[in-house]
C-alpha cells in the first residue's frame, strides 16, 4: 500500500492545490513532499537539481557583494535557499502567487521551512511575480529568478491576457530588463526547450545563454532535463 499523507488541500486561485508527502515504495525510509495542482504533478522535494542550478550557475556569473536577488514562485524553497547559501547574498525577495504556498511555508509544513524562516535576509510577498516585473521598477536586483510556469509555452495562468503571457515576449522581457541593476542577470526556469523564448531574450538582452540540467528521475525510472535561461546586458 502506497505511504501517503495529505498536508494541505485546497481550492487555490489555479485550481485544487494539494500538499502531500509520501514514502517511496522503491526507496523504503525516503520520505518527499510535493505539490499537486489540479490533480497533476507540480513539483517534488526529491529532484531539485534543476531549481538549485538555477541559483547556483547565475552566482558562478555574477561577481558582485551584497547581492538583492528577485525570486518569482516559492514553491518548495530550493530556488531561495541555494542562493541563500552565499555569504555575498544581502536580501531575497520571493513574490508568491498562492497564499495556499505561503502558508505552508510560514507554518513549517515543508521540508525547508526551518531554514529559511530563520534567515532574516528571506522575505516572502504576496503578488504576481510576472506582474510585478511588468511595472516600472521601485528597486533594482542583483538577481532575478522566475520559477513558476512549467515553461515559456506551457504557462499555469492560461488566460492570454495574463501577465505571464507578456513577459515571455519582447516587449515583456524590456520591461522585466529594467529592474536589473547595472551587470544584473535574469534566469528563468523550465522543463522543456524553447526557441522562440531564446530568440527573444536574443533581441532583447546581449548576452544570452542556456544550461541543460540531466538528472536520473527514479520517480519516472527514465532521465529528465531541464533547461534554465540566462540573460544579461554585460556592465
């Protein structure tokens, strides 16, 4: 019998959010958390390579101090707490859509919420991350990450006139461009390939790469990757 535990079910402005655990009935004693939304996989506490890639690579790339650093999607964390790992980090930001995912953190029903409530340079907002870099900046960042939607075609907020739309386009990539300080890197997050993405990050920013993050998901029992873009205008 399969070893699962409800934490959190509820209607969430996408759909039914739930937040469960479960033992592994190939790793007996592994427990992991995830996230389903809509009856569908969201995300797991077991392959998180790709998201702290994220925040690792865009480090490696920025040798700057005191670094402000724009999170889009908390999720379970691991996007935040890789780059909180380095001493050079001042502040985190993480703009959270779901109040659903906020909650769960503030009460410590997923696995880093320990570590990252203690942190005073971590601070979580209500808000729509993609909205929020639509509109002329307040302040600038060191570092912006946006790990929400599956990828640039493949968005959770499915209405067209939704700011996740824009943001993948031109015009929208210029706006996000203007809260990026002096040498500032964007990166964003997704599972699969997208040329036309890449295209646009190619008209819009000068320096414009990708990694390819492989990993061997035994949950699926074949190997995953997941691709991260990068984007800068070099100081």
């Amino acid at each position: 019998m399969m070893n699962i535990k409800i934490l959190a079910y509820d209607e969430s402005p996408l759909g039914l959010l739930c937040l469960r655990r479960r033992e592994l009935l190939s790793q007996p004693g592994v427990f992991v958390t995830e996230i389903t939304l809509n009856h569908e996989f969201l995300m797991s506490s077991y392959n998180t390579a790709s998201e702290r890639a994220l925040s690792q690579i865009a480090l490696q790339h920025h040798p700057g101090q005191q670094l402000r650093v724009f999170v889009g999607g908390l999720g379970l964390g691991y996007t935040a707490a890789e780059v909180l790992t380095s001493p050079r980090v001042k502040t985190v930001e993480v703009v959270e859509f779901l109040p659903q995912v906020m909650t769960w953190m503030a009460e410590g029903l997923v696995p880093l919420a320990e570590e990252l409530n203690a942190d005073s340079r971590f601070n979580v907002v209500s808000g729509d991350a993609y909205a929020r870099l639509l509109e002329p900046p307040a302040e600038l960042y060191d570092l912006i990450h946006i790990d929400v939607d599956h990828s640039p075609e493949e968005r959770l907020e499915q209405d067209e006139q939704a700011p996740n739309h824009m943001f993948y386009t031109d015009a929208g990539l210029r706006l996000a461009k203007q809260h990026l300080a002096p040498n500032g890197i964007l990166g964003i997050w997704s599972y699969a390939a997208s040329s036309p993405f890449s295209e646009a990050l190619q008209r819009v920013f000068v320096s414009v790469w990708h990694e390819e993050v492989t990993f061997e998901n035994n949950l699926i029992d074949e190997e995953t990757t997941d691709w991260l873009f990068f984007a800068r205008d070099p100081a």
